[in-house]
C-alpha cells in the first residue's frame, strides 16, 4: 500500500505525548516520504451533547475519552480522504514503532487487496502468529493503522452512518474508534494484521486507558517484549 499522506491524533490534555510523538511522526514520515499531520482533539461540551442524542454504545458514557479520541480519527481520516489521499497512515499519540522496523517496504509488501493495515493490533486469540501480513476478519486497536483509498471510503461511512443513517441498526451507533475495523461493519473491506506487530500502544501515565494493564497483558499474551519497541518506557 503506498501511503502519501501521515496523520496522528494528540489530546491536548497531554502536552508531553504530543512532543514525544512528533519524533514517532517524523520517523515515519522520512521512511514513507509523506507529509505527517497532526490533528489536536480537545474537551468540548459538544461530546457530551451529541451523546445524549444519538445511539451508542454504553462504553462511551463511562470512558467519554474514547468518543472524543473517535473524533479525532474521523477528523484524520475524513482530512485524508477530501484531499485525495490514495493510502494513509493513522496513529494516536502512544503509537511506537518496532525497533529497526522497515515500515515502508512492509507496507510495500502487503497484500495488494488490502483496505485495512493494522501495524498494532491485539490478535491475542483466534490468529496464529508468525511473519508478514495475516488476514483477519477484525482487530481492536487504533494506535496505528493504514487504509487504503476504498479503506478510507468503508470506514467513513459508517462513522457517518448515526447522521446519514445509512446502512443497518448496527451501522448508525456510535462506537469507540477500535471497533470499526470489523468486517461485520465493513462487509467488502480485506483487514490485515502484522506479525509481529509493528507498532504497539507504549503505556503511559496521566490517568489514560492506554496504560490499563489489560493492555499489556494482551501483548503479554501475543508474545509481544514491549522492550522490542523504540521509547516504550517513555510514555
């Protein structure tokens, strides 16, 4: 998949992530030859507002983070795609590469009907591990991904199914932003994931989900040495 457009999604609230991930971004960026982007997601009344008012899924009212870092990837994805992205790559500010992972020719090397690249994602059942790219029918993570144009296309849609209202019951409800890579809400989308994983959600304080010890239990299990993984211990 080539990639010619990079965003990452920063929180205000988290200043000190936001430094370190520019360096994340700026490795990226000089290994894929793509202008990297950052989108600012921020606390807003309207969060709170819109939840009130449309369906979704009860995790969102007791973690109202998660809808607000859904946003910022509707915001990333949306920006890419209305200014012709062909591929693009996604990450969120706790994003860390592999260590001397080559992310272009893996990217390069993927299938060539794939919409969806997952370089993290928690296959911890269901998929054997080994090397390259593996085809799943979905992952749960938004740290760091691709999608194709036709990806970008899928995904979008059904983040905009609650105002459409296009599409099933499923479709328009709200969800957290992990979730929508799921062939159940993207029928004619080709989902693959990396092993091993090159990215992974680096732990980090300040109250966030991110550093929630299901998460680092399910790498655990994967067989995943976040030590393998460029500024894990940072935050």
């Amino acid at each position: 998949m080539k990639i010619d457009r990079i965003f990452y999604v920063c929180f205000t609230g988290y200043p000190d992530r936001a430094r370190k991930m520019e360096r994340v971004a700026a490795k990226a960026s000089a290994a894929l030859g793509a202008p990297a982007e950052r989108i600012w997601q921020f606390p807003s009344p309207w969060n709170r507002w819109v939840l009130d008012r449309v369906p979704h899924i009860g995790f969102l009212d007791t973690h109202p983070g998660c809808f607000g870092a859904g946003l910022g990837q509707y915001r990333a994805i949306k920006t890419a795609y209305e200014l012709g992205a062909q591929g693009a790559l996604f990450m969120e500010d706790d994003c860390r590469f592999r260590k001397g992972a080559d992310i272009a020719p893996a990217l390069s090397s993927a299938p060539p009907d794939a919409d969806v690249l997952m370089l993290d994602h928690f296959a911890d059942r269901g998929v054997m591990p080994g090397h390259g790219w593996r085809r799943a029918d979905k992952s749960a993570s938004s740290a760091c991904y691709a999608l194709s144009r036709s990806g970008m296309e899928a995904i979008l849609r059904v983040y905009e199914a609650p105002a459409t209202g296009e599409g099933c019951k499923e479709w328009r409800m709200l969800r957290n932003c992990d979730h929508y890579t799921d062939i159940a809400l993207l029928p004619n989308a080709s989902i693959y994931l990396a092993f091993p994983n090159l990215a992974v959600q680096a732990p980090c304080p300040g109250g966030s989900n991110c550093g929630e010890n299901h998460m680092v239990s399910k790498y655990a299990r994967m067989g995943i040495d976040l030590k393998d993984y460029d500024g894990y211990d940072e935050g």
